[in-house]
C-alpha cells in the first residue's frame, strides 16, 4: 500500500440505501422519467454524486440487442435524479426484464419516477396494465415507481 493511502474499508463511508426491482416490459417503447425531485449534490470528500436517483438497466440474461436506451438531453446515461431527465427504452424482439435500482441516502426520500408507454401497441397477454383515459378513450399506460415500495400500475 502507497504511503498516506487509507484502503477502501478504512476510507470515509456515508450510508447509503438501495433498492432494485424488476419490471417486465412487452415489445414496445417506454418512457421513463422524473415525475418529482429535489435532489441534493453530495460533495463530501470520497463522494461527487447527486442523490436521489434512479438507474435503468437490463437485467441479468436479457439479450442486450433486445433493448436500447435513448437518454434525453439533460440525461447522463441511463441515470435519472433531476426534473426534466428522461429515458426512452425501445424492447424488441419479445418481452425484456428491465432492473430499475433506486439510490438515496439513508433516510431520505427515494426519487418517483414514471414509465409510460409511447405507443399504444397492446398485448394480448398483459391485460392487468390496461387502463383508458376517459377524455379520449384511447389507451394509457402509466406505471409510477416508487423505489422501496410496491410498484402499482394506475
């Protein structure tokens, strides 16, 4: 070990909690994005990151030419801690599990997200997500997570 280097297990630590679930999500696009947030920049000495916040990803096993990821302008990645950042997931090829992993500090409120579907293709086999806007009649998919609680779909 270098001179002045603490190891990683001596090194400053702030508690963290996390949360991951998986979502199935049929052939289709999905938007995933802020519904509210105040997030607060952690600046202490080991840390440079915003929290709370959200990361979309595949999960273990899914074919990854299944899936792509188009992140908005004010988006880093597939991250999602601020007001206006947004995710566009493209499924193909079949149903794809998604794992949506929720970061805060301990204590603190997790990040609420939503995941609509874009457009309108419905499948057979996923009657329980369907639901109908009374103004227009047309199909709505609208599925709001709360990370470290039960995910519902409205």
């Amino acid at each position: 070990m270098m001179a002045g280097k603490k190891p990683f297990s001596e090194a400053p630590q702030s508690a963290l909690a996390a949360t991951a679930k998986a979502i199935t999500l049929n052939q289709g696009l999905y938007l995933f994005y802020v519904q509210s947030a105040a997030p607060v920049r952690a600046t202490a000495a080991s840390e440079n990151v915003t929290l709370p916040a959200v990361q979309v990803g595949l999960a273990p096993g899914v074919v990854a030419e299944h899936v792509d990821f188009i992140s908005g302008p004010h988006t880093k990645g597939t991250w999602l801690c601020e007001p206006g950042n947004m995710i566009v997931a493209k499924i193909s090829g079949g149903p794809a599990t998604l794992i949506v992993t929720s970061i805060s500090h301990a204590g603190g409120q997790p990040l609420a997200i939503e995941v609509e579907r874009l457009d309108g293709r419905w499948m057979a086999d996923d009657p329980d997500t369907k639901t109908t806007n009374a103004s227009t009649h047309s199909p709505l998919r609208s599925r709001c997570l709360y990370p470290g609680t039960a995910s519902e779909w409205r």
